[in-house]
C-alpha cells in the first residue's frame, strides 16, 4: 500500500481555518457595533424632535403655556406645564456614552447646568440649539426655530455662536 494516500487535514491548516474565521468574526462585529452607535444617535435625535414638537402640539390643544426644560448635568430634557411633568410627554434621557454639550437659548448660552425653553400657548419658542455627542466623536447640532418649530440638523458640530449667527449685522462690503 504505498501509492494510496489518505486526505485529511493536518492540525496546522485547521488551526489557521479557524484563525482566519474568527478574524472574520470579529471584523464583522466591529461592523455591526458602528452601525449600532450610529442607530442609537440617530434614535436619540429622534427622540428630542419628537418632544419639541409635542410639546408645542399639546400647548396649542390646551392653551396653556408650558417650558422645555433641558438639564446638561443629567442629559435629560423634559417638558412641563405649571412646573409639573406633563403624564403625555416622557422625558428625554440619554444613554450611556451620550451627553448634552451645549445648549443654545435666544440670549444665553450655556454648557453646563440647566436651561428652560419657554413655549408659547400659541406653540411657539425662542429659537435654540441642542448639541449632543455621543460616543466615538459623533457630534449632532439641532437649532429650533422658534416660530415655526423646524429643525435644522447638522452632522459635525460645526462651532459657531448661534447668538451672533442670528444677530442682525452689517455687511462690511
């Protein structure tokens, strides 16, 4: 029996198999958790739309006047009329890794602490900004317009002072 070999692997080219397959794994993986984080600022962002415009909604339907309250410290936003939570509305909470990092009102600016949107019966706001982040550098700036309630959103915050952006200047031409 010497011109009849058997086939079969030896243990070096299984081993370098399941090397290559576990490398194919992990890529994969590190794939999918990028698309993840990238969902959940998109969730996020979602989130704190949804509230602006409910919230300007339910002032219309009542009548009564309400505020926005953003607190940086905790990242929460959260809607209030005569200083209680309303039932409909829930906050907004940030997950783990995301934080307020700036928050822009019609005259003041803050970066830490909290702030207080007033809204109008009427539906209407001062005009403001939100810039949240979230992990590995992502970067959204969301400015609310006050009478309308569009939102203008922006990929990479972009530092710029929105106080002096919507302040009327001359044009040194």
């Amino acid at each position: 029996m010497t011109g009849r070999r058997q086939q079969a692997f030896t243990l070096i080219e299984a081993a370098a198999v399941l090397v290559l397959i576990g490398l194919m794994a992990s890529a994969g993986a590190l794939s999918l958790r990028s698309a993840y984080r990238g969902s959940q600022m998109n969730d996020v962002v979602s989130r704190v739309k949804a509230l602006d415009r409910s919230a300007r909604s339910l002032v219309q339907l009542t009548g009564q006047s309400g505020a926005i309250h953003i607190d940086t410290a905790k990242g929460s936003i959260r809607f209030a009329q005569n200083h209680e939570s309303h039932a409909g509305l829930l906050p907004v909470v940030l997950p783990d890794g995301f934080k307020l990092t700036g928050v822009g009102g019609a005259s003041s600016l803050s970066s830490g602490g909290a702030l207080e949107i007033p809204c109008s019966a009427l539906g209407q706001t001062p005009v403001y900004s939100l810039s949240i982040s979230g992990p590995k550098e992502q970067t959204r700036l969301l400015v609310f317009a006050g009478l309308t309630g569009q939102v203008t959103e922006l990929e990479h915050d972009a530092s710029f002072d929105l106080d002096k952006l919507l302040s009327p200047g001359i044009d040194a031409d």
